[in-house]
C-alpha cells in the first residue's frame, strides 16, 4: 500500500491544528513540476511549509521471517497490549528469527511460557518505577529491563517512562525482534541513503524560505521500532549540516497509526511522544 499522500495529509492537518489555521497555496511538486521535487509545498498562514517522504524498506529476509514472527507473536500482543501495569509503555526484544527450528505445533505452548513470563516480569517492573507524582527520584523519567531465555529463545523487555507523557499509550507492549549488528549497519546505511536522496531537496526548498519536514515511515513490525529508526537517524545526521527542520517517524505497520518526533527545530531528541494518526 502506498501511504505517501494518507501521512503528507495527517502531517497538515496536524500543522493546522497545532498552528490554528487552514492550508493555502498547495502544490506537488514532484508530479507537478512547479518546484524542487519534493512530495508537497504550502502555505499555513505566513509560514511555507516544503514535506519529503520515503519508505524505509524491510531488511533482507524480513518478509518471511518476518510473518513467521508475527504468526508466533500475534496472540501476545493482542493479549497483553494494554493490559500491563502502568505507567509507561513496554517494549519486548526477541531474537531476529525465534521460531527457527521449533515446529509451530509447539508454539501454543510456547507463547503460554512467553506470555506468563511478561506478566511477572512487567510487574517487576511496575513496582520498581517510581510513581508520577514521585518525580525527584527520577527527574527524566524511568527505562528498566529484564532478560531470560524462554526455550532456547532469549528476550528482553523493557519499560520505559516519561513524565511529560500522556496516559493514552500505559500498558502498551510494543514487539520487536534484535537484529544484530551487521543488520543495524545495513539500517544506517538505508537511513543514509534516503537522507542522500531526499534532504538536497528539502534544502532546496529551505533556500526558498520553506520549513521542511520530512517523514519517514516503516511498515515492518517484526525488524523495526521507533527508537532503533531514532537511533540510525542520530548517527546518520552526525556530521551533517542539512538538517531538515521536523523529521517524523510514521509507524504504519499495524492498523494503528502513529507519528513520532526525533527532530524538532533542529534538534535530535530520543524522548519521543506517540501522536495518533488516522489510518485511511
């Protein structure tokens, strides 16, 4: 599915609410040729605003292992997303390829293990973190982890909580799968290569006195998270003086979608809130 012009739409009208005005002056310029070929130009108020988009692609083998993960993950999230101790959002860190070599007539047993140990685990968790109100004992929050091996397979989960958040996401569970060093450097290089490709036009743009954004989205759940993306971005703009003003990371691998904001104003930040989106 192509979602370039459904997240260039949710980026304006997220502008246009956070800036109290409506859009004018809208081109295309990559189809239109009124402009340096980026997806979108307009105008909100006196502000321009120039939008890139790309995809960043799965890794190699991601589709197969891929589906092969969520078969066995499935149940999981749907079971326990939402459901855990809160505040703050969890995230579960499998091996790149869990089921290999486990028959899936095992895996219902399998998911039982996994399953009871997120539970206790989270609560361990949950009675480490220090309460919102209790915020000098951890001004920037809280991340803690914990790790076993379940069947040959180790796991880590983690916690992560920021006090300037809202509730909406508590008790979320995000998977993922650790994918190794030599494929975290082929996702620096994906990164480099779409910031090579786009951020020249956005320049271009800025040069004409445009605000730039640019989005880059990731449909993979299996492979691909919001931070592990912050962190090849990070590293991809280190050394870098063409840096776009806004960058938003666009989850939309599952049927709920969300924006991410690792740069804002120029400025890289880890601590990243989750803005719903609506899918089309």
């Amino acid at each position: 599915m192509d979602n370039e012009k459904a997240l260039c739409e949710a980026l304006v009208r997220l502008l246009e609410e956070d800036f109290g005005t409506t859009r004018s002056d809208v081109t295309f310029p990559e189809t239109d040729g009124s402009g340096p070929p980026v997806e979108m130009r307009l105008r909100l108020g006196d502000r321009r605003i120039a939008i890139e988009h790309t995809l960043l692609e799965p890794f190699p083998m991601a589709i197969q292992t891929g589906k092969e993960f969520i078969e066995l993950t499935a149940a999981i999230e749907a079971d326990l997303n939402g459901n855990l101790p809160t505040p703050g959002t969890y995230v579960l860190v499998f091996p790149v390829h869990p089921t290999q070599g486990k028959h899936r007539r095992t895996h219902a047993e399998l998911r039982e293990k996994i399953s009871a140990w997120i539970i206790s685990a989270a609560n361990d968790l949950h009675d480490e973190c220090p309460e919102r109100k209790d915020r000098d004992r951890s001004p920037h929050g809280y991340r803690g982890t914990r790790t076993t091996e379940i069947e040959g397979i180790p796991m880590e989960l983690s916690l992560r909580v920021h006090w300037s958040e809202t509730d909406r996401h508590d008790g979320a569970l995000f998977l993922s799968r650790a994918v190794g060093e030599d494929v975290e450097q082929l996702r620096l290089v994906r990164v480099k290569t779409a910031l090579n490709k786009k951020l020249p036009k956005l320049c271009a743009c800025a040069d004409d006195g445009d605000t730039t954004f640019l989005i880059l989205e990731w449909s993979d759940i299996a492979l691909s998270n919001h931070i592990v993306i912050a962190e090849a971005l990070n590293a991809a703009l280190a050394g870098r003086d063409d840096w776009p003003d806004y960058v938003f990371l666009a989850d939309t691998a599952t049927d709920s979608w969300h924006f991410f904001q690792p740069v804002i104003d120029g400025q890289f930040s880890i601590d990243m809130e989750y803005i719903d989106i609506e899918k089309p």
